[in-house]
C-alpha cells in the first residue's frame, strides 16, 4: 500500500501521450486475458478466484502475472506507454487518478458497489468516473499489549477513547528505567498524522484538490498530538528509535504499551509464536472535533487497450463479487475483502483479537486517503518537513505551514 514516489512522479511525463481509445471487438472461440498483481502471498486465494471465474466462463482463461512491489509499477508505468498494460491488474488510490488521466484504464460502467466502504470506492473516482472495482480493505487500528497493560494496571483501550484517554493511559504505561514507552509515533501518514489532523477538524488537502489543508489550525493540532508525546510529554521514543528499527518490530519487544498499525498486521501478530497472543486491537481514540480513520484498499482496473474489453470488464467486476470475496477472506491472510458480508471468516482466523469490533466501530468514518494528480510530489515535501518536526528540531506549526506553502505551489502546476 506504499507509493512508490519515484515511478509516480515520472508517470505524468509517460502517460502523457497513451490514448484512450478502446477495441470494443473481441475474438470469437477461447480467449486468454491477463491479470497482474504484485503480492505472492495471494497467488493460491488469487488462482482459486481465477478458477471459480473460468468454471463461469469456460471460453476465458485467466493469465496470472506475479510482479514484487519493487518492479510493478516501473513494469506496469513501461507496458502501459507502449499499450501493453495487462487487461486487468491492481490498482491503487495514490496512482489511479494519473493512470486515469493518461488514458491507461477504462471507466467501469454501470458497476453496483453498494456494498462496499464508501470512502473505498470515493478513492477509485476520477473526474465523475469509477476506475477500479474494490478488492480489500485496510485501515489504521490501535494495537496493544495486554501484558504491560495488566502490570501496569490500567484498562484497555476501548471504542470510547478519546486523545485524552490514550495520553493519560501513555503516562501510566510510560517508565524511564525500564526504557518502557506507553506509545510507538513513528511517522506515518495513513494511521497517524493524517487521521488526527482531520479529528482535530483539520484536512489534508481540499475536496477539488486544489489547496493545502496543512495551515489549517485543526491539521496543527492533529500534527502537534504526536510531536508532544515524543517531545513534551516524552511517552513515546524518539523519531531516531523508529527510523532505525521497523516499529512493528519494537512492539513485539514488549517495550511499547501502544502503536498505531494497520489491521492487516494481524497476520504477522499471529504467527509471533513469543508475544502474539499478548496483543489485541482496539478502534483509533476519538478526536476533539469527529471521528475520523483513512480506509485505504486496492482496486482491480481494467486496461483502456484491452483487445477484450468485455471478458476484461466481467473478470475485473467477478473479482468484487460475493463468491471472489468470500475465497479472499477465507484464507486469513494479511488481506481482508471490502464487500460487506463477507469478511467473517477473516475476522474468525483470529480468534484472540478484536478486528470485527474495531471494523465495525470504524468503517462508518472512513475517509479516502488523500490524493491529488501527483501525491508523490508535495508528499516529499511533508515528508522532509515533518521529519524535522518529529526529531524535535523546529516547531511543528512552523512546519506544517511551509508544507502548505510549497504544496500549494505544486497544486497549482497540476
């Protein structure tokens, strides 16, 4: 769910010249269509969602293509100049409104996502057009260890917490000698930063994309909650301590009482034979202003230059349906499907945690990820700047205010 900023970025000059002209004609007898996705894991659940399509669709068959992370995007950003791109592939928030503008993906049309988060499907619009069927869902969960918790004597964090509830529960879980943190602040955008500066009644970036929401005085406030607990209330390490050591890692030390981390940990949680059953899940604390979480979850696309838009459209529409989504839950795996109905067997592969609650509690205040036509760009920039806000060396309203100064700049060359 990364972006990869580098490929983003240069994908305003390639795309720049793909059309978007479509071949409505397709062959007539057995045709193979291509299907690209870039997680390995998911290529047994993948395959039989594949092959419950072509028992539907004995005339079609389904090529699986299995590209890393670290090759995807540049393999996907060189076929998709050339209009090669595979007839289906996955597709994310951050790069769909660039891959649609320059003509990579077909609109879907007439598509029923009824029964899907709201805010899943909102990230796949682009100029009034839907460009990507949901597959999944993944959003930002308070995890905590139940261990520390019970020494310390302290409840567990419940659907009520508000920022109040979890800064005092840090203070109480906080001890210098044992170099125990009550809390992990890395700098993460989609669980951390992003969601309290919009709990604070901040934003940020505009609903048209136009303007930076990082002055706003609610996008200080969320920005200022994890600054002050590293700085000022010193209950979370250092911004050194979690640029050194992945903070998945540091909270399976059992040094860390609690850590925003997206619910799709819950499969590495598990399979920690030494410290995985002393954890649980609980919904993000409310803030000050609303409740608020980013809902981030990949899409299926279909190319604009498929040679069989039709079985490309169908495949990519079957992929979001009930029978493909239950086959993606059922294998607890790090995905949990986005179709509302179908992801109970997910939530049951782990029994000691509490997904379904915290779901439940969150998915009604889900929000898109924030986006524009070149995220990566002005994304660089906040990046730098907070980076310099968490270490503790300038004031971090000072640095949410150049970040808005320089992205507006950006927005406005879009």
């Amino acid at each position: 769910m990364r972006l990869r900023m580098a490929l983003v970025a240069a994908l305003a000059v390639t795309l720049a010249g793909c059309g978007s002209d479509t071949d409505t004609t397709t062959k007539s007898g057995k045709i193979t269509i291509s299907y690209a996705i870039w997680e390995k894991n998911d290529q047994a659940s993948t395959q039989k969602i594949i092959d419950a399509f072509q028992k539907q669709h004995p005339d079609v068959t389904v090529k699986l293509e299995i590209t890393p992370w670290d090759q995807y995007w540049t393999k996907l950003q060189t076929a998709a100049a050339g209009g090669a791109a595979p007839d289906v592939f996955w597709m994310n928030s951050l790069n769909v409104r660039l891959y649609a503008k320059g003509g990579v993906l077909a609109p879907i049309q007439n598509a029923d996502v009824s029964a899907f988060p709201q805010a899943i499907v909102d990230g796949y619009r682009y100029d009034g057009k839907l460009y990507g069927m949901p597959r999944d869902v993944g959003l930002p969960v308070l995890w905590y260890d139940k261990e520390l918790f019970d020494k310390a004597g302290v409840k567990y964090p419940t659907a009520d917490w508000t920022w109040d509830d979890l800064r005092a529960a840090a203070k109480k879980l906080t001890d210098p000698a044992k170099k125990q943190y009550g809390l992990l602040a890395p700098m993460w955008d989609q669980g951390g930063f992003y969601p309290t500066m919009i709990q604070a009644g901040g934003h940020v970036i505009s609903a048209d994309g136009k303007k930076s929401g990082f002055d706003e005085p609610g996008s200080i406030q969320g920005l200022e909650f994890w600054t002050d607990m590293i700085n000022k209330d010193k209950v979370a390490p250092s911004a050194q301590a979690t640029t050194d050591t992945d903070p998945v890692q540091l909270f399976m030390t059992g040094k860390y009482a609690m850590y925003y981390g997206g619910s799709w940990l819950a499969t590495a949680f598990k399979a920690n034979t030494e410290r995985g059953d002393k954890v649980d899940v609980a919904p993000l604390p409310k803030g000050p202003t609303q409740e608020a979480v980013i809902l981030l979850g990949l899409a299926n696309a279909v190319s604009a230059k498929s040679e069989h838009p039709v079985e490309s459209a169908q495949f990519a529409t079957f992929l979001s349906s009930e029978e493909a989504e239950k086959i993606l839950s059922d294998t607890g795996g790090a995905s949990v499907s986005s179709r509302a109905g179908t992801q109970d067997s997910w939530f049951n592969a782990f029994p000691n945690y509490h997904l379904k609650e915290a779901f439940d509690a969150s998915i009604p205040h889900g929000v898109p990820y924030p986006v524009s036509l070149n995220t990566a760009k002005w994304q660089d920039v906040q990046n730098k700047l907070l980076a310099e806000a968490w270490a503790g060396k300038r004031p971090t309203a000072d640095a949410a205010r150049e970040i808005a100064a320089q992205m507006n700049e950006i927005l406005a060359k879009e």
